[in-house]
C-alpha cells in the first residue's frame, strides 16, 4: 500500500504524476478524488489543503491503480456526464462522448425549425445504450414522445435506470435497430449506432478496445452495414415533415450521405461538422 496523504493536495499531486507515469491522462485523478470526496470543481479547489480522511484515500487510491491499468474512470465510478447530467454507465454501455452533445443541439435547432411549437413529436433513438440521446431529447424537448431501442437486454437495463435517475419517460423496446419501432410513422429518427470498421481496431485505445462493448463499436462493411440496414428501412417510416439524423465516423460523411440521399431522392441531406471541423453528423430532412 503506498504512504498515506495528508491532505487533498497531496493525493491528487501524487495521484497525477502516477497516471502521468503510466501514460494516462493525470487529469482523471481530479475526477476520481471529486467522486470519491463527493465534491463539485469548485468544492474540491476550496478545501484542496483540508485533511483527506484514511478511508477516502484508500478508495480514492483504489481507484487510481484500477485507471492505471486502463479501465476507463467512467466504469470505475459507475457514471459520465452527459448535457450536464449524469448518467449511469457500465460495461454493456457505451461511454457517451462529448461529440454527441452537439447532436443533442443540432436535433432541438432543426425541431424548432421544423415543427410548430405547439405540435406533439414523435422521436425514435436508435441503439440507445445508457439512453444518453433518448433521455436528454426527452428532457430538452418535453412534448416529445421518445422510443428507445437497442438490442442489448442489459443495455437497456442500464437506460431504464437513467430514465427512472433522471425523471424522464422514455418508452424502451428491445430489438434489432428499426425493427421495433417499423411499424409506425416517426417525426425524428436518431442513432448513433456502431460504426468502427474490423481494421480500425488496432487505431483505438486500450482503454477503449479492452474495456467498451464490442457490439456498441464494431460494424461489418467498414462500419457502415448497420447506416446500410437503416437507410433501406426507412423509407415508408417516415412523415411528413420529418427529418433523421446519424452520428458518423468522421471519413464516413460521403458515403452515408449517398445511402439517405438515394432512399429519399427528394429530401435535403447535409453533411455537420462537430466544433473540431471534423464531419460528424448526417442529417436528412424530408419535406416533400
């Protein structure tokens, strides 16, 4: 057991430098002391010199050597933060990344572009995981009526939880991508399914390969098969107006954009870029 810290300061300083050793980023030891002290930032800056109790620098130094070995902080404190919320995660769910809160701002613009404030919408999330997009579309556009989906059984254990954490009722459906939800009309269709070609693997981290589920990462076609599936299914599901939108890999913007462009020959497909310049996002807006 290492040396016991007298303070705050003390463990974080150390517990930085050690993750910075074993090459990982020795700002997680910030995230880790704030969970286990259950303190916000600007908390933990206030009482940085207090004196940290023997037991909280056990777990907190616990917790430290887990990350070292690459698990990721998110599965260790069991939640992420997602449009200022938290979610509960675990090893059946994808982390949700800080990319996919620009999705969130890109579907509450275009629903106000594109619907009457007053008219109730109905939103499907495709593969929804921790229920990150679902729940905070649910809580951001209130009259919305939103359906979930995944095909995980404890994936959608994980969303049931999040929904009931954070008060916000989803409707959720187990199934295979569109399946469930195909025999109905939709206003707004979203998935940020898995799209990691078999021939990336080797360009992810080990925190990511060794630790987050294979079936919410891989897809077969380069990572494209499951937008293929999609494409192909939704015509006839949507209304009209309605508009779909896909989180993409960021050199998949072309060719997902010809699949939705030659399901919905009428409609306006764009390729989005995220606050990086990186084409993240695919939208097709039917209105004809």
């Amino acid at each position: 057991m290492i040396r016991m810290c007298k303070t705050n300061f003390e463990a974080l300083k150390r517990a930085s430098s050690f993750l910075e050793e074993n090459n990982r980023e020795k700002e997680v030891a910030r995230y880790l002391l704030q969970h286990v002290l259950q303190k916000n930032y600007s908390d933990l800056m206030m009482t940085i010199y207090d004196e940290i109790t023997p037991e909280a620098f056990k777990t907190f130094w616990s917790y430290v050597e887990e990350h070292a070995t690459g698990r990721p902080f998110q599965y260790i404190i069991g939640q992420e933060s997602f449009y200022g919320r938290d979610f509960l995660v675990a090893e059946h769910v994808l982390i949700p990344r800080p990319e996919t809160e620009e999705l969130i701002e890109e579907v509450k613009k275009r629903t106000a572009k594109l619907f009457e404030v007053s008219q109730p919408i109905k939103i499907a999330d495709i593969g929804t995981g921790s229920g990150a997009i679902a729940l905070t579309i649910k809580k951001e556009i209130p009259r919305a009526n939103v359906t979930a989906t995944d095909i995980s059984t404890d994936a959608l254990i994980v969303a049931k939880k999040n929904s009931k954490r954070l008060e916000a009722e989803v409707e959720f459906k187990q199934g295979d991508l569109l399946a469930p939800i195909a025999e109905q009309k939709w206003d707004i269709i979203l998935s940020n399914p898995p799209y990691i070609g078999a021939h990336e693997a080797d360009n992810l981290s080990d925190t990511v390969i060794d630790y987050e589920p294979h079936l919410a990462l891989f897809a077969e076609e380069d990572g494209l098969q499951l937008y293929r599936k999609m494409a192909e299914q939704l015509p006839g599901m949507m209304n009209t107006p309605s508009f779909i939108g896909f989180e993409i890999g960021y050199e998949q913007g072309q060719e997902v954009q010809k699949m939705l462009q030659h399901a919905f020959p009428l409609a306006l497909v764009e390729v989005v870029q995220d606050i990086n310049q990186k084409n993240r996002f695919v939208f097709c807006t039917i209105t004809e």
